[in-house]
C-alpha cells in the first residue's frame, strides 16, 4: 500500500516527469508556435508548463470552448448534496498570465500537412506543434432514442457542469419511494471509479433524506471494475438496502417518455434515469485522422505522445489509447500533459527527449462526505515493449484522513494546472 502526502504525488510526479530533461531557455524573442486544443487537465497543465519551461520563448495558444475549467473529480458531491459546483470552478486567469493566448472557441478540422488548425467561427491558426487535448465524447450510436431532445431528460452528468448540477435537481426532486437507475457503460470510459463513487453518494442521499427510495446500478461489465472490496463493503454495509448492482447488464435503448431503461433481459423503469454513455476520443481527434485505435482512441508514443498517425500532433488525456492499467483520471493527464510539454521542448531545440519517463497518479473515490479511499500507481517507460508499465501501486481505506488529503490533492492539482 502506497501513501502519500498532500502534495507528494504533484511534486514526485513533476521531478520524475520532468527533471533535468527540460530544455534550457533562455529569454529572448517568441519563436516557435505551439496550439493546445481543450483545456481540462491534460490541456490546462500541457499550455502552462510549455510557457513556463520556455521562459516565454515558444507561444502558446489554447482553443477552449468554456470560459472556465470544471473539476470532474469531485463532481459527484454535487450530485449527493454535499458541494456546489462553484466550489468546483477554476477560471482560466491564471493561464493569460503565464503568457497562454486563449481563444474561445471549436477545432473543427486539421491540415496536418500544412499545420493549420481550423475553428468554427472561420479563424484558421498555423502551428509547429499540435497538442490535442480534447478528452471523450460520448457514443450514441447503440443508444438511438437518446437524440439530442432526449439527452436534456436522461443525463449523463459525466462531464462536470450543467448537467451536473440538473442531475442534482432531478434527485432532490424524486419523490420519496423512488427509484433512481443508472447504467455503467462497458468499458473503456472515462475514471471507472466515478461510476461507483457517484452510486455511493445517491445511496447516501437516499438514506439520509428518502428512506423509501432505492438505487439500482446496472452495470455493462462483469463486476466492479476498481476498488471493488471498498464499494460492495458500503453497499453492503451503510448503505444496505439501497443499492441493487445488477452487473453483465447491457443497456440496448432507453424509452424516454416512461424513463425505462430497455436492457438485454429486462426493462427498469425509473423515476430518475442516468445513463452514462459509451465513450470515444473527442471529435477533433477523429476528424484528424488520428483516432486509430478502433476508430476510438489515439495511439501515441509514450515518450513524447505524439500520435503514430500524424507527426507534429500530441495527444493527452482521454483522448488517447492508454497503455495496461494506465488510469484514465484528471491526475494521469496531468501527468501526461508534463512528459508531452518536455518532449515539445525537446523536439522544438532539436534536443534529446527524456527516455525514461515516470508517471504518478492517485484517485479519490468517496464512499460519502467523510469518508474517502485512494488508488495510488507509478508508471514508468520499458523500453524493451515501448509502452508504461507499472512500477508501484496499491489502494488505502476508507477513513476520515483519506478526507481531508482528497480536498488538499484537489485544490494542488487544480493550481498546478491552471495557477
């Protein structure tokens, strides 16, 4: 079992990532371009560290459609009741003042040959480097009565904001002695312990506030699929009762009017439905061409992750294809987006990229508002396989301790990516 301190996976993970393998810049007039696309964790922490490495000397430009950033990680206490989404919220200032460009806007279409990115509203911006950081979209193509009307009535909240907060909304609403169903997609999608954190938090509302109500999980996969001896002791402990995990449920179609979940052998009618969906590499990716593994994810080079279908394009986050047991979580990306900056760098002087890359990561799955566990992994590069492979991991107990270090690696996390 790993533990750790506070701020001990930030500042292990930028030694181990980063160390001397940074080129040295010195002062002087901007030169290369480099344009980031998306700005969550991957993208946030990508733009700021290549202006911060550079001194200034490379210009960075990040496209990103929101006006703020919004933490998927710990999102769903906003759904139990237990934070407000302006908790949550980080503006982009921090980035302008490091010198980012943002413009506020959609990548609709690549040249990778003439290096130029192209955004919805006609702007056209030329790069020397590309760094995609676009995350997932979801997969409605097995789902087809969940059009776009539909998706406003049956949530997925598996993007923080808005729906999060409507999915808030439709809990408090649901009378007492109703049912609340979601369904867990097959994976791979986005930080698989969410999904079972999130029934958690809903269990705990109901057996604070609906007595009556009940939760049925119904789950695509054959079981849980992390820190499963943590979630079944709550389900079967605190919140005995309340929660019905159905697993190797397969969700083939939704009827919206009555809120029924149409499964493979059986129908679950709901008075809340939340449907998280199938999960693929944002569209700007496919429209490049670069999401080549299974026409859903991206395969890159885990030591510069710059995609194997396009050179001059890099690819972190969610977006990409990620090597055995790498976690697809905000910390990861984090991560990720610090090798890919070095590795820009690197490339951009004409330098040596680092070959020995490590990853840190944890992620906190709450249980309720106290109680808190974690899965800590160090990733480091084999180049025998040219993959990560894992060095370390291990998971921690529920406890009050695992509280208070989850709110502290939030609020770390979320000013080295965007302070």
């Amino acid at each position: 079992m790993i533990r750790t301190t506070r701020r001990g996976w930030l500042r292990a993970g930028t030694a181990a990532t980063l160390g001397a393998a940074f080129p040295r810049w010195a002062r002087s007039a901007e030169s290369a371009h480099v344009v980031v696309v998306g700005g969550g964790f991957g993208g946030a922490t990508a733009a700021k560290y290549l202006r911060k490495e550079s001194a200034g000397a490379v210009r960075v430009t990040l496209v990103e459609q929101e006006t703020a950033f919004v933490s998927c990680p710990l999102s769903n206490l906003v759904v139990g009741g237990m934070r407000r989404i302006e908790e949550l919220t980080v503006p982009y200032d921090g980035l302008e003042r490091w010198g980012v460009r943002r413009i506020a806007g959609q990548a609709v279409d690549l040249d990778p040959v003439a290096r130029k990115l192209s955004l919805a509203g006609g702007e056209t911006l030329g790069y020397d480097r590309l760094v995609l950081a676009p995350g997932m979209d979801f997969d409605y193509g097995a789902l087809p009565s969940l059009d776009a009307a539909a998706q406003q009535k049956v949530l997925h909240a598996w993007k923080a904001g808005p729906q999060t907060v409507a999915l808030r909304r439709q809990l408090e609403a649901m009378p007492d002695g109703g049912v609340f169903v979601m369904h867990i997609p097959l994976a791979p999608y986005r930080c698989p312990p969410a999904a079972y954190e999130r029934a958690c938090l809903v269990a705990r509302y109901l057996s604070t506030h609906k007595k009556r109500s009940k939760l049925i999980v119904l789950d695509a996969n054959e079981d849980v699929l992390s820190e499963k001896a943590l979630f079944v002791a709550a389900w079967n402990g605190p919140y005995k009762g309340y929660v019905d995990y159905r697993p190797r449920t397969a969700l083939l179609d939704v009827d919206v009017a009555t809120l029924t979940a149409k499964c493979e052998f059986e129908d679950v009618k709901a008075d809340v439905l939340n449907v998280i969906p199938p999960q693929r590499a944002g569209a700007i990716a496919r429209i490049a061409g670069i999401a080549n593994a299974n026409a859903r994810f991206c395969q890159v080079d885990f030591l510069t992750y710059e995609s194997t279908a396009q050179a001059n394009v890099h690819v972190v986050g969610d977006a990409l294809q990620p090597a055995s047991l790498m976690p697809r979580s905000g910390h990861m990306a984090n991560q990720q987006a610090k090798v890919c900056a070095c590795a820009v760098l690197a490339l951009l002087r004409g330098g040596v990229v680092n070959s020995a890359p490590v990853l840190t990561g944890a992620c906190y799955s709450y249980l309720s508002e106290l109680e808190v566990a974690h899965i800590a992994s160090t990733l480091r590069y084999d180049a025998a396989v040219r993959t990560m492979v894992v060095a370390a991991g291990g998971s921690a107990a529920a406890d009050l301790e695992e509280a208070a270090s989850a709110e502290a690696w939030a609020r770390n996390i979320w000013a080295d990516a965007l302070a």
